[in-house]
C-alpha cells in the first residue's frame, strides 16, 4: 500500500437547487473543477449532490482525475461522501473499481479529505494496483 498526499485547490463551483419541497432540506446540486498536487497531478472534474438539512450539509460526489498518480498517467474515478458540521468540510472518497485508465489500470484506495479553506484542501490516498 502506497501512501500519496497533497492538496487541490477548487477553481470552479457552480450550484444550483436539484429539488425543494416546503418544509424540507434542500438537494442541491454542485459542478465543480480541481486542480490537484502533490502525488496526485492534475485537473478533477466532480459533481456533488448536496443536502441541506438544518445546521448541516451532507453530500456525495463522483469525480474524474486526469493525470498523474505517482508518476504514473492516465484517468480514474474517485467517489466521496462527506459532511459539513460546524467544522471544515471532510470527506472520504475511494477509487471506483475499474475506472482506471492508462499506466494506472488495476488502480485501488481509500483517503480523506479535508478542507483548509474554501477553495483548498489536504487530501490522502492509500492505494495499489491489483
């Protein structure tokens, strides 16, 4: 297991309401671009889907990636799932199973996310190749 660290910074987020209903929390839905690094180089491509319930947010994502892992090129999708409580976004994401592409076929993880700001975050990824 190889363990990569960095940050990416968000250099878009665009938010809209997904649904709403009276007395209800609100789903929202958010398109988002990263640019990643550290041992993750590259740009990310996400979407969000956002819930709203009173003095929180819950959410969950799917993201593409495109670039370099470890020196090693290609795409893979991640999937995250996190809250916002009070506290700076954190999230845990993983690798989607087969989405690798390129020098990072057979790509496998897990890691954490969390925000250092609102356009920054730390990030960790355990991962190998199967």
């Amino acid at each position: 297991m190889t363990n990569a660290t960095g940050k990416f910074t968000t250099t878009s987020w665009e938010e809209a309401p997904y649904d709403q209903a009276d007395d209800a929390p609100v789903i929202a839905k958010a398109d988002v671009r990263n640019t990643f690094e550290g041992d993750i180089v590259g740009a990310g491509t996400l979407t969000y889907l956002l819930a709203y319930p009173k003095d929180y947010a819950s959410f969950v994502g799917i993201q593409r990636v495109t670039g370099a892992l470890g020196g090693k090129t290609g795409q893979f999708i991640l999937q995250t799932e996190g809250v916002v409580d009070g506290g700076p976004p954190s999230s845990t994401w993983f690798v989607v199973p087969g989405s690798a592409t390129g020098e990072l076929v057979g790509l496998r993880g897990k890691g954490t996310v969390v925000a250092l700001d609102a356009t920054t975050a730390e990030y960790t990824l355990d991962y190998h190749f199967a």
